[in-house]
C-alpha cells in the first residue's frame, strides 16, 4: 500500500487502511472500499489530509500500528466517554481516575507487547476527534520513551494516566478561548496558561493519584531553559514526567491537522524537536525519541536529493532518518522498483531524502506516480 495525500485520490482506487470516523465511534470508510467521487468528497469534507490506497507492486508495504485499528477505535471512544464525565461534573471522581487508569493499563499492554517498534504519526486521523486521539497519541509516546528509559510498570501505568489527563484543566478554560480559531490574544493566553494548575487542582483530591501524575500534569508546558509555563522550571527541576510528556505533547500537536493548520510532516516535526533540544526540550529524552518515531513512514513518496521520486519500504531504529526505499521512477540511480537502502548500501552514502511528497505542490508529481498504468508495477 501506499500513503497519498487526498487530493491525489481517484475514483476506482482501492483503501489500504480503514479509517474512523471523526467521532471515533465507528469505522467512516473500511479497508478494501473501492473509492467513489462521493466517497473522496466526503473524507476531503472530514478534513482527512491523505489515505493508504493499494497499488500494484506495494503490496508487501504495510506500515504497522502499535495500537491496532480496532483498538484504536474502541479505546479512542473510551476515552471521549471519560472526558464527556469529566465535561459535566465539578470534580473528578474517584471511579472516573479509575476507568482512566483502567484504559492506562491497555495502553500500556499495548505499547509492550507491540512488534513494530517505531511510531508512525502519519497515521489517520479524524481532525474533529482530536483531544481523544491526541490523549491517546501522547499516551503511547510517552510510554515507549519511559520504557526506554528503564521505569518500570507501575510508573509506565502512571505516565500512561498522566498523558491521557494532561491537558484535563483545558476543561475549566472558557470554550471561547479554548476553541478559538486562529491566535489568540495576550490576555487569552495568560488564561490558557492555567490549564496546567487548573488541571491539578480537580484531581487534588483524588487520593488514587500519585504526586507524580499531578506533578507530570502541572509541569508539561515548562521548558529545559526555563523559559515555560507555570512556573519557569530549569533542567532536572522539571519532573520527569513532565519532561517526558512535553516532547510527545509537542510532536502529536504538529503532525495533527488543526483548525487553524495543516499537520506537519513527520520529519518536519522531528526536525522542530531537535531544533528544540535542551532549549525546549530535554535533550536526553530527544535522543531517545529519535530511534522511537518514523520521520518517513513506509509507503510514503519521497523526493531523492538526485531528484528522483522513491516508495519508503522499511524503516530502521538506528537511523530514522536513513530508511530502505524503492525507486518508482527510472533515473539515474536505477530502474523502476530497485531497491536502496540508505543506511546500509554504501553507494547510497551521498543520497539523502529530501522531502515527502505531500500534495500541494507536488500534485502533478503524485498524480502522475499513482495513477500510472497498473501494469507499470514496481
Ligand atoms: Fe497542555
């Protein structure tokens, strides 16, 4: 299968990948549905950025979840019941912290018992389902770093309750601010900035919380040089939950579509947290990170540095930035379908990627690589 962004998308393809409907109660479209005109109005009108779509030739490719679709699905609906609680009492509950931690638990089951190892963000997502999906994304993040940190289960279970609780004081923010579209003013901002205190003070008097899951919620928005919020923390004075939980807060916020933006590129939001490494962020987690996420995801379209337009088809932990790609194209590297890996062919030392190729200006390109002759196969 291979990702292409929605407005390369043609009547007669093929779904690869099922994808939810915005709620995240059910399945909108299910893999194997043969794309219509209607169809692709609709998921462009859902503000779906790109689908998998089957391809001759790219049926070996088939980018795993950590979390499979269905339990994606159900978990996601989980977690909007949870929060709908949330929305309508004036404190939380000690049985909602309960149901929380119970869906803690799965994710972190999930998260240990995966067999892909990276996280790939350019997953499907429902625009208008983001709070759940982002508590959840954030959630699993958080866990496969905290893994590789060597915390054990207990606190893994606890990291997990504090993803899927972190912004829960954007509750008590008035909904005209919270749900602004566009920027915000200084005054609205400094009200934003409450979430964090705000967030801590409903759940205070849970005694199933631990210090640390308040903590890691009060620090998520403070920064490695100081310069965040609430408080100004510095360094190690930052909990390390909230030092965890700032990187897969920041990375699951860039690569979601929202109102006001088009998702970034996984690369390019990997580049924004390096960038940001011990500034922002805590550099040791960021090293980390970068052996956790996929920057370009298998069945993606890459641009080449020599030009050429290449299928990612495997990716390695070791180096995220270097994957084993099949060129789509004849060029100079090679003919169609021959494969490269960048991080072990040494011929292929001096290439590197250049962009993935995502729609908008890169339409014309896209279009003519998937609606090519299906007897053209790689
Ligand atoms: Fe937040």
């Amino acid at each position: 299968m291979i990702y292409i962004p929605i407005t390369s998308a043609r009547s007669g393809m093929v779904l690869a990948k099922s994808i939810s409907a915005p709620n995240g109660m059910f399945a909108l479209l299910q893999s194997g549905e043969e794309l219509t005109d209607p169809i692709i109005e609709k998921l462009a009108a859902h503000r779906i950025d790109g689908i998998y779509v089957e391809m001759y030739g790219s049926d070996d490719i088939e980018p795993k979840s950590i979390i499979p679709p269905e339990k994606k699905l159900k978990l996601t609906a989980e977690i909007r019941d949870i929060y709908s609680k949330y929305y309508t009492q004036p404190y939380i509950s000690r049985s909602a912290v309960e149901s929380t931690r119970r869906i803690a638990e799965t994710i972190v089951d999930c998260v240990l018992d995966r067999e892909e190892y990276l996280m790939n963000m350019m997953e499907i997502k429902g625009y208008d389902s983001y709070t759940y999906s982002h508590c959840l994304n954030v959630s699993v993040l958080s866990i496969m770093l905290a893994s590789e940190m060597g915390i054990n289960r207990n606190k893994l279970d606890d990291i997990a309750l504090c993803a899927l609780m972190h912004d829960i004081g954007k509750v008590d923010i008035p909904i005209e601010i919270i749900g602004k579209n566009g920027p915000v003013t200084e005054s609205e901002f400094a009200v934003i900035k409450t979430h964090p205190e705000k967030g801590v003070e409903r759940l205070r008097k849970c005694h199933n919380v631990s210090r640390e899951v308040l903590y890691g919620i009060q620090s998520h928005h403070e920064k490695i040089d100081g310069s965040g919020y609430p408080y100004g923390y510095k360094g190690v004075h930052i909990p390390i939950f909230g030092r965890i939980l700032a990187v897969a807060d920041v990375y699951d916020a860039l690569t979601s579509h929202r109102s006001y933006r088009k998702a970034w590129l996984p690369n390019e939001a990997i580049e924004y947290i390096v960038a940001g490494s011990d500034s922002h962020f805590d550099q040791e987690i960021v090293q980390l990170f970068m052996h956790l996420v996929c920057a370009y995801p298998e069945g993606c379209i890459v641009r080449l540095s020599e030009g050429s337009s290449a299928l990612v088809v495997k990716n390695y932990s070791e180096n995220v930035l270097r994957p084993k790609v099949r060129l789509i194209e004849d060029s100079t590297l090679g003919h169609r379908g021959m494969e490269i890996d960048l991080l072990e062919d040494y011929d292929a030392s001096n290439l590197t990627i250049k962009s993935i190729l995502s729609g908008g200006d890169d339409s014309a390109s896209i279009d003519s690589i998937v609606n090519q002759p299906a007897n053209k196969h790689l």
